[in-house]
C-alpha cells in the first residue's frame, strides 16, 4: 500500500472498489469501504470515490450501508448531480421489510443536505410518520424538521402540521418528544408549539416515561401553558412535586423553572419551591462533573438573591477543595461572601484566610478580594488580617491587598486611620501597574494622614519617564495635586517636575491633556482646584447597611436554568475597577447600582421638600430598617442613633403600566434629616425622582 495520505492511496482504494473480484467477496469489499472511511476521518479528500461509493450503497449489508451513508452525507454538497443516483437507492430502503434499514435511509435521506432532492425526501416522510415501527417514526418526525431548516422560507404543508400534533399522542414516548421539537422548529415564527389543557395535562402525565433530556424539554415548553383555575395550579404542582427532588440535576433545574413560571403570582409558593431544591444543589456542588458544580454555584448565587439565609447553614460545604479548579474556588469564595453572619464570620475569614497564599495568583487575589468585602461589615477584624497579608511581602498579594484597602475605604471611610497606618513602606513589593494606581489613590486621598506621601510620589515621578502604564501616569497626576492641596510645602516642587514633563515631553495624548487642565486649573487659583479635585467625602461616621434587600423571585425567575446566570457570574469574578473608584463600576462595590443609579435618557427630575415632621422617636437602626421593609421602602444607609444632625438615606421603586400597557418605574431616592429638639418643626427631606422606562 503507498504512502497513508497521498494521492496514490486514492487510486489504489479506486481500483479496489471497482475490481470485480473484491465486490464479490464481501468481507474485503467492506474493509475496503472502511478504509476510504478511515481516510476521510483523517482529514484525506476522498471525494474522487464518489461515484464508486454511489455503486457500493446498493446491498443487503447493514454495516456496509452504514458506512457508505457517512461518506455519501458528507460529500453530498461536492457533488449534488451524482447524489441523485442515490435517492433511488434510498427509497427503495424505505420500503425494506426490515425497519432498522427504514430508518436508516429516511435518516440519512434527510442528511444530504440538497435542496434539490426535497421533491423526493417529502413523501417517504410522511409515509414514515404512519410507520408501525417506532424508530422509523421516530427518525421521520425529525426529517420534517430537517426539511424545515433546509427550506426555512416554504412552508411545511397544514395537513403535515396536523399529522405531528396527533403523534403528540404516540405511545411511544421518544416520538412525542421528538415532535415537540420539531414543532418548535417548524412553527417558531408562530410563536412555536401551541400548548392547551389537554396537551398540556398529557405531556404532564407522561413525563415519567421520558429520558432525562426529554423531560426538560417537556417542562421547558409547558412554562407558556396558564392554568385556567388555582385548583388546576396546585394539580398541577403535585404532579411536578416529585421531579423537583429529582436525583438528576437538569429535570430538577427544569421543573424548578416551570414551578417558578406557574406561581409567579404566588410568592410564598415559590419561595418553599426554593426551600425544597435546596438538597438536590448541594448534591450538584459536589458532583464529579467540574462543569456541573460550576453551573450548580452560579444557580445558587442566583437563588441567595431572595433567600440569603438559603444555604446559612451548609456554609462548610462551600470550602475549597485542593485540588478543584480556579474559578470553581472562585465561585464558591463568592457564595461564601453572601453566608457570612455573627456566628460564621469568624470560621469564614479564618477559612479565606488560607486561600490568600494560594499557589493559584488569581485564587489568593479572589480570596483577598472576598475578605475586602467581608470588611465592609467587620471591618476591624477583615482589616487586620489584611495588614497581616502586607507583611509578606509578596508582589501578588501586597497588589491585591492594596486594591482591597482602597475599594473598602471608598465604602467604608471610618477605616481610613487603620489603612494608612498600613500603606508604610507597601510601595516596594508593587510592580504591577493596578496596585500602583491604587497606591497613589490612596495616597492623594489621604495622604495628610500618611507621612511619606511625599517621599513615595516623588519615587514615582522620578520614573515617570520609564513608566509604561497610562493608567498609572494619570493616577499620579490626580495624586500629586491632591497632596499638593493639602501639603504644598512638601510637594511643589516635584508637582512641577511632573507638570512639566507631561506637558512638555510626554507623547500620549491623554495624559498632556489632563496635565493641561491641572495647569490651568491652578491658574485660577486654589480655591477653585479645591473645589475640584476635593469635593464632599463620605460622613466617616455613617454607618452603611451592607447587602442589598431580598429581591423578588419574578426578578431573575425567567433566567433560571439558562446561560444567563453563568454570564452573570463572569461579570462579577472581573476584578474591581483597578483604577480611580469615582470613576469605577464595580459590581461587588456597589450593590445597588442596577436599581439606585437614574438610567441616562430618561426622565430626571429633582424635588425639595420642607414638611414638618414629630419628634423622632429614639430607635436603632436595625429597627428603622424593618420597619421602612414593610412598607418596600429600603434604607440605604443611616448616621449613629445618638447624633444630631440625623440623617438616613432611602429608596423605593413604584410600578405602574404606562403607554400601550408598557411595564414602567419610578425610582425615588431621599433623604431624611432631623436636626434636634430645638428644629423638631424644621425637618428637610429630599427626594430624587428618576423615571424608568420599560423595565421589567
């Protein structure tokens, strides 16, 4: 035999299927046959043997027909005249007394792929859909799909249509299935299949005797059916009851996205539906399959959206594995964020803790991250561990603890102290340009309260011309005249350095730009730089209620069991701004971003109220905040209870249907104010109007 691959091999295959004495002897006619196979696999162009496979089609060999349909379909489009030659072949099997080879030329009838030799496919199909043997219904049903997609702007006739919905009813249970899907093909311009009571109460007795995929996309489809009657809802519920403990992962998600599609209405219901597919996901969380535990986390995340205390009690089962993937640690370091309570805090951050040294640098830098957020509620104990992790001196950690330290002072002001304190001597181990951008944040922010600002600034304006970070540039910029506000003696100097060299020297155009506004920023004197580059800070003793409030189910019921919450998650695994935090948006940062921030390009508009108001009664903050909760109004954040002036700040959303029946919001935001027992009448409240359209 020649050389595997070269055109020899063809012409030596060519002359072996068309020697006679090869053909008669079937055993060396079908290797012959395997071995054009083989060669196709390997990625050989065999399609000069069109016309000698054509001829092989015909015989009573299973096995040999097998094989020459998978070189016929492949080819098929290569050689579209050639391939009528083997319709007649094909119909003929149609009619083989045996239905395994019925099935397999209406199978592979429809896989050739030529529109052509549609006017020869349609009427072996149909007769395929009365045949007696299941498999040959099953694969006919299929090819009517199949024609569809091939032809997608002809029609498939009525009387076809009809015939599919009446084998909704066949016994057995693969070819209800497969004419659900092929409905939803042919009719998806329609809207797909149409789902009544009396197909709808089918499908449902029937759901047993599916497979595992046939089942979800039974219950996939019946979440358009509305039962008519609340009896008909809770029949209907009972039914599904058992496949919501189901042992297999994809039936449960399914029935769980039906029950929560049937009792959209019925909060409490959903909620206990929530509460009884809590074993079956801690059972996927510990599946062998990585992709299954994965899909598992991010569907918890979603459900911890309205049930936070979902998995309170099952914290241990999200520790971190040695030997599991990265973004599987990662996941599960972000479930752990939302368990933490008074009782677990401790074991939490403890367990977190050893994640941070982790040999995996994105691993340690998640961990960081997730202890940072912890911090926004403990923060004395998060901080400590957080100083501790500096003294390591390692380049990944010292960057990312950084960065932490920055996005909870922005959040949490009253830590301010206790992080520069820390930020000695940090500028050593940084090399990457996101922890030094979050270096010199915190260096112009705070950099009064930090004694060597000035000495670490001018290290790194003494660089600048070897920096190769914009973002890194323009931060320095920003830091140097924040500083130079608050301590000019110390900084002037070397402010002008870099003023000069970024106007004068510097080729990016972006950080010319912005030393020229600092420039002329300063010309119109310090008063107005102030204004500008030190606007109001954060109350340090406001106290911030951390977490959102649990959202309604019919928030994210529609993507359960989709793609939607894995894509969700991708967002919110992306690291934090890495840059200035006003000019950040990071998700984890900022909880109520989605519902508090007013959308551009819709209406906006600014009230200002002076009511006269009792006295406020004395009363703590946790009180005020369930109380406002009964009446869906959520507090957002609230000063201590016994200072005066008091403030507290809240917000509510009002739902209405707008024009041509469009679902539409309101958001309101204000603020509370009491000033004390002398100003009881001179109570000020705020409020921010924001409209937005078309929300669901």
């Amino acid at each position: 035999m020649p050389y595997l691959g070269s055109e020899d091999t063809v012409r030596e295959l060519r002359r072996a299927l068309s020697n006679p004495n090869v053909q008669s002897d079937q055993l060396r006619y079908r290797n012959t046959i395997l071995k054009v196979i083989r060669l196709m696999s390997q990625g050989v162009d065999v399609s000069g043997l069109f016309s000698e496979m054509v001829k092989a089609c015909a015989t009573v060999d299973i096995v040999q027909k097998k094989l020459v349909y998978v070189f016929l379909c492949s080819y098929a489009t290569l050689n579209p005249e050639l391939s009528l030659l083997v319709i007649n072949t094909l119909r003929k099997d149609c009619q083989d007394p045996n239905p395994m080879v019925r099935s397999l030329a209406l199978r592979n009838m429809t896989n050739l792929r030529l529109p052509s030799l549609v006017e020869y496919v349609e009427q072996p199909l149909t007769v395929g859909l009365r045949d007696r043997a299941a498999c040959v219904r099953r694969v006919a049903v299929l090819g009517w799909a199949k024609l569809h997609n091939l032809q997608p702007s002809s029609e498939i006739d009525a009387a076809v249509v009809n015939e599919l919905y009446g084998l909704l009813r066949d016994p057995d249970p693969v070819v209800m299935v497969n004419c659900l899907r092929a409905l939803e093909e042919i009719l998806k311009e329609e809207g797909g299949v149409a789902i009544n009571k009396p197909i709808a109460h089918h499908l449902l007795n029937r759901l047993k005797e599916c497979d595992v995929w046939g089942q979800c996309d039974v219950l996939r489809i019946l979440q358009r059916y509305r039962p008519q009657s609340e009896d008909e809802l809770f029949d209907i519920l009972s039914l599904l009851d058992a496949s919501l403990v189901s042992p297999h992962s994809p039936i449960m998600a399914a029935t769980l996205g039906l029950f929560l599609s049937l009792c959209s209405g019925l909060p409490a219901v959903s909620l206990a539906a929530l509460e009884r597919v809590r074993g079956p996901l801690l059972a996927a969380c510990g599946s062998a399959s990585r992709e299954m535990r994965f899909t598992a986390l991010c569907h918890i995340q979603l459900l911890l959206r309205s049930v936070p205390g979902l998995m309170g009690a099952h914290y241990k089962r999200f520790f971190c594995g040695y030997a599991e993937p990265a973004y599987i640690k990662q996941r599960k370091m972000q479930v752990l964020v939302e368990l933490v309570n008074d009782e677990n805090v401790a074991m939490l951050l403890d367990e977190l803790k050893g994640y941070c040294t982790d040999v995996n640098t994105d691993t340690a830098q998640a961990a960081i991250s997730a202890i940072g957020r912890i911090g926004r509620s403990y923060s004395d104990r998060c901080l400590g561990i957080l100083t501790g992790l500096l003294g390591l001196k390692q380049e990944h950690i010292t960057s990312a603890v950084v960065q932490t330290m920055r996005d909870l002072v922005w959040v949490c002001p009253q830590c301010s102290s206790t992080v520069c304190l820390a930020l000695e001597g940090c500028e050593e181990a940084l090399q990457d340009s996101q922890g030094r951008q979050a270096l010199l944040w915190l260096l112009g922010v705070y950099g009064e309260r930090v004694s060597s600002a000035p000495y670490t600034l001018e290290v790194f304006i003494d660089g600048v011309r070897s920096e190769a970070s914009l973002g890194v540039k323009m931060e320095l910029l920003t830091a140097t005249m924040r500083l130079f506000l608050c301590r000019p003696a110390e900084t002037q100097d070397m402010l002008g350095r870099l003023l000069h060299y970024c106007i004068e020297e510097e080729t990016d155009m972006c950080v010319r730009d912005q030393a020229l506004l600092y420039y002329r920023l300063l010309h119109c004197g310090i008063g107005e730089t102030r204004k500008v580059l030190q606007g109001r800070r954060s109350d340090p003793s406001l106290g911030v209620l951390i977490g959102r409030p649990a959202d309604p189910v019919s928030q994210w019921a529609c993507s359960f069991n989709t793609l939607e919450p894995l894509r969700h998650g991708a967002v919110e695994a992306e690291s934090a701004s890495r840059g200035s935090p006003e000019h950040s948006t990071d998700p984890s940062a900022d909880v109520l971003a989605s519902s508090v921030a007013p959308p551009l390009n819709e209406d906006y508009v600014c009230l200002e109220k002076r009511v006269q108001c009792p006295v406020v009664p004395h009363c703590s903050p946790q009180s005020l905040h369930a109380a406002m909760q009964l009446v869906n109004i959520q507090t957002l954040a609230f000063t201590p209870p016994n200072t005066l002036p008091w403030r507290v700040y809240l917000y509510t959303h009002a739902h209405y249907a707008g024009s041509a029946n469009t679902p539409q919001s309101t958001l309101i935001l204000g603020e509370l104010l009491y000033t004390g027992e002398a100003q009881q009448e001179a109570g000020v409240k705020k409020a921010a109007v924001g409209r937005e359209a078309n929300c669901s």
